[in-house]
C-alpha cells in the first residue's frame, strides 16, 4: 500500500523572527482532554534537580550562527542594534524535548507498543530497553508490548509482552529482539490493530522510509479521531537523516570498522605492492567511509558517493595507486557501498534495475568492482605485480551492540520519545538538533538525504589526512556548488531591517548576547570600524555588535 500523505507541519512565528516548526498535538484535534501531574515531580530522584521541567515556550534553533555562515566578532544588545548580511535568512526552530510539569495519560491508562523495522542497526535494543525503562521506571506505565517483525507484525502476528526484566540485558546484544523486516506497511490494518487491541501509544524506530510510513499512521489515528500516540525515533546506520545532528549506531560502525581497516593494512604491509580494499555501508552517504578513515590514520584512499571518482588518464585512480605503490610499498583503500556506481551503470547499461522492499535501488557491489579493475590494470604492468585483498564487513558491523557513546545516546533519545508522548506531542519524531534533544515534524527528516559536503572542512581535512588527490575538475566542483541547498533563513526580514550605506548589511534588533558598552576601548574601536553605520547605534547609554559574515 502507498505510503503517500498529507501531513501538514505546524508553523509559529516567535519572538525576535525565528519560524518553530511545530509537531502536532492530542489538543489539535481533541479539544479539552483532562490532563495529569506529571509522576515525576513527587520522584525524589529529580527533586534535586534544577528546572528539570521544559518550558512550553523552550525551543531550540536549527542552526547556530556559525553553522549558519556567520562568524560572531561581537555580540551586543540591550535595546541591540545587530549588523548582518542583507540576505541572510531567518532562523528555524524545534520545540525543545524533555518532560512537561503536566501530562495527558493517566500512568493506568497507558498500553503502549513498539516496532523496529527496516535493517539492522547497532542500539536498537538500547532504545527499545530504554523505552520500557522510561515508561515504567518515570511514569508508571506497566503495559508495554512488542511488535514482532516490523509493521506487518501488527496484523500479522502476536504482540510480546515487554517488562523491564524482560528487556534488561539486551543493550549488550545487537539486532533487535523484536525482529525486523522491510516494506508491510498497509495503513488501514495497522491502525486497525492498533485500535482493536487499544493502543494509545506508537513508538516507531527505523529509518526514512519507516518515518514516512508513521507520518501516513498518524494522519489516519487523526482522521478517525483517536488519543493516540505516534512518536518516532530515526534510525539509519549510514548517519543520512537530515536535520539532525547524527543517528544513532554511527559512533559504533565507525569503531567497529576500524577493525577491518586494521586487518586490511596487516595484509596491505605484509606483501609487496600489498593493496588492501574494504568496502563500508553508505548507499548515498559517505560518512562512515569519512569518518572511519579520519580515525584510522592508515588510509591511503577514501571513495564516497558524493565525490566522483575516474579510473584512466591523468589524475585519475589507477595513477594515483601506482604513485602511492612506489612510495610506500602498500596502500589501503576504503569505498563506500554507493561510490562509482555511475561508472559501473555505464558497463552495465542493460542490467535490470531491481528494488528491495523499501523501494531502495539494489546497488551493484562497487567492492568486488574496483577489486578486479586494479587487479586488470596491473595485470598488464609486469614491473608492478601486486597482491591484493578484499574485505567486506558490512553485516559484521550493524550486527553488533551498540558502543557507549551510542548507548547514552540511545537512552537520551528514547527518554526525550517517552517525555514527549505523555505530554500529547505526537506525530514527531525526537532527535538530536544543535545539540539539544527536539521534537521534529515527520515531514522535515523525510525530505531529504544528510550527505558528505565535499566543498566543506571535513572533507578537506581527510584529503589532507589520506594525500589523495579529490578527482575533481573545476567544472565538477561548479556545479556541485550550485546543486548545494540554500541555507535555510535565520532571521525575520519583519524586525525593524534597514539597508546601510554599503548596501551588503542591513541592522535589526536581537536577542542579548555579550554586552558591548558604547564607551570603552572596545567600543571605541567598533565606532571606528563601523563608521557612519556606529551612529545610528552609538550612544552612551546603548550597546552594540558586529557580526560578519563568511566569504
């Protein structure tokens, strides 16, 4: 069944021009529910902890202004004057996670489930531990079930009775103990289900095709007027989910590769002319390729979807590896699942284009590829003989538990899920933005592929780690410039903007940050600099800043 929707986002204006992109709520479409005191606060456990409530008012900025484009010099403000760029954008906003002082469930009343589906991912059974933690140990909450097997689980197959002693050790196993499976979304019979066996609250893990499909069970639960919850928690190996600041299971498949690289270096340093290949997980993401050859320090190469690659001629791939052969006497080589797969489109023009049962594109293995190619081209170099080894961990690396960083980071996702469910927040997804754990609308982390920025910092500093050359022409780098999207707004064009003698800066009152005095030796200094622009801001008894943007 399509997965198709029409979920609408809620859109406020705050204060000072940032847009908060809202989640919905119980109340949205359920006027006047009753609502509860939040079992936490007679916990002593919190009682020593200071604002521990979120505000309903708290919300947290997509970007900061560095991420943003602009570097800060100084802030100011009391009554501030800001100078900009003219065209720099206004500020998104999510509703900030954590639990409310009221709730909209009575603890009794609770019958939550959860479901994993797509693939394997280390910290799935942290999340789905943590969960049935968080219900039970913060709330009260005794009826938590299992969907067996992904979404056609809910009408399908039985539900698993979840407690807190059935789910305590299963942080230290990978999988899931649910089970998992791609595609069986049909909308009318989950929800069916759901409403059958009295579920009020959905927790949903998976990735951007699970999100997609929660957004469409939502919709229908608000069609038909139910109090139920759908709250998701954003799940891909590959770190390719956009908006937030990383997935879950990342930091551990970077540590886990390791493991192969090291073995492919052994092999690589132990022949002569040794090359050792593995290939990592990333279908349209090279993050895990990036990020494990950053922290291994022993790779030579690292190929990426995003980055283009040539095999022949000047400059290109095999030139490169008969270079690095004669200056070290081995290399490794790490590629990603997605990378050069237009190259190997072009030799196989007539192959059937296959999909699994998310819709993803069966990728061609780009390992055993790039394996036989050297292998062809050194064959007709009698001088260079090499002796080449192929490792693929892919399986072995989202098959294990998750890490400790991972595992916090599972625990604070699954808390914030919880937090967000008993407080009516429903059809979001919680993830970590900024910094801080949100509430984020379905339809934002859908939209999109996070993707390795090959014009950005990172990529330059693994250029510099490895010394490979980028294989990129200047006309390639134009136009992935131009393919690059905009970034999204960061101030409201409403707050009192007016255009400076220069043309390129504009001045609008903000936030207080640091505050500046207009007599000091600093302020003195930015007079000088700001010139006829400091007197319209300048006065004893006002404060002011610069901030400059970027080239």
């Amino acid at each position: 069944m399509s997965t198709e929707n029409n979920y609408q986002m809620k859109v406020v204006k705050g204060d000072y021009g940032y847009v908060l992109e809202d989640v919905p709520h119980l109340t949205d479409y359920i006027p006047d529910l009753p609502t509860y005191d939040n079992p936490l606060r007679s916990n002593p456990a919190y009682s020593v902890v200071k604002q521990y409530f979120v505000d309903m008012d708290d919300t947290v900025p997509q970007k900061s202004l560095e991420k943003a484009g602009l570097r800060i010099l100084y802030f100011a403000t009391l009554g501030v004057q800001v100078v900009v760029h003219k065209d720099s954008p206004r500020g998104v906003h999510f509703r900030r996670a954590g639990p409310r002082q009221k709730v909209y469930f009575s603890s009794d009343d609770v019958r939550a489930c959860i479901v994993t589906c797509g693939g394997l991912c280390p910290g799935l059974n942290t999340v789905i531990r943590e969960i049935v933690h968080s219900l039970d140990y913060m709330y009260g909450v005794s009826k938590v079930f299992g969907i067996d097997g992904g979404y056609r689980g809910f009408y399908s197959k039985n539900i698993i009775t979840l407690t807190p002693k059935t789910v305590n050790d299963i942080h230290k196993r990978g999988g899931t103990i649910l089970g998992s499976s791609r595609g069986g979304h049909d909308t009318t019979k989950i929800v069916d289900s759901i409403q059958d066996r009295g579920i009020n609250q959905v927790y949903i893990i998976g990735g951007d095709g699970t999100q997609k499909g929660a957004a469409v069970i939502y919709e229908e639960i608000r069609r038909r007027g139910l109090k139920v919850i759908v709250a998701g928690i954003p799940k891909t190996i590959d770190n390719d989910i956009p908006v937030i600041d990383k997935s879950f299971g990342f930091d551990t498949a970077v540590e886990e590769a390791q493991r192969a690289i090291n073995a492919a270096h052994v092999e690589a340093e132990s022949a002569e002319n040794g090359i050792g290949v593995v290939k990592l997980m990333g279908r349209y993401s090279g993050f895990i390729a990036m990020y494990a050859t950053l922290a291994s320090r022993d790779v030579d190469l690292c190929l990426i979807p995003e980055s283009p690659f040539y095999l022949e001629g000047d400059g290109g791939l095999f030139e490169y590896i008969e270079k690095r052969l004669k200056e070290n006497g081995h290399m490794v080589i790490v590629i990603a699942e997605g990378a050069g797969q237009e190259l190997l489109a072009e030799e196989n023009a007539h192959a059937k284009k296959e999909q699994d049962a998310s819709g993803n594109k069966l990728l061609q293995d780009v390992g055993l590829w790039i394996s036989q190619k050297i292998r062809d081209h050194f064959a007709k170099k009698t001088k260079m003989p090499i002796t080449l080894k192929y490792i693929d961990p892919t399986y072995m690396i989202r098959a294990v538990p998750s890490n400790a960083s991972d595992n916090v980071y599972c625990t604070l996702l699954a808390q914030s899920c919880v937090h967000g469910a008993m407080a009516g927040y429903t059809g979001f997804t919680s993830g970590l933005v900024n910094g801080r754990q949100t509430y984020i609308p379905f339809n934002r982390i859908t939209e999109k592929q996070n993707m390795v920025v090959i014009t950005d910092r990172m990529w330059a500093r693994l250029l510099s780690s490895t010394n490979q050359p980028s294989f990129l022409r200047v006309k390639d780098i134009e136009e992935i410039k131009k393919e690059e999207q905009p970034q999204t707004q960061l101030l409201d064009g409403d707050n009192n903007v007016h255009e400076n003698s220069g043309g390129s800066l504009v001045v609008f009152e903000a936030l207080l940050l640091t505050i500046v005095p207009y007599k000091t030796v600093l302020g003195t200094y930015l007079l000088k600099v700001l010139g006829s622009s400091a007197s319209d801001v300048g006065s004893s008894n006002r404060y002011f800043c610069l901030i400059h943007l970027e080239s």
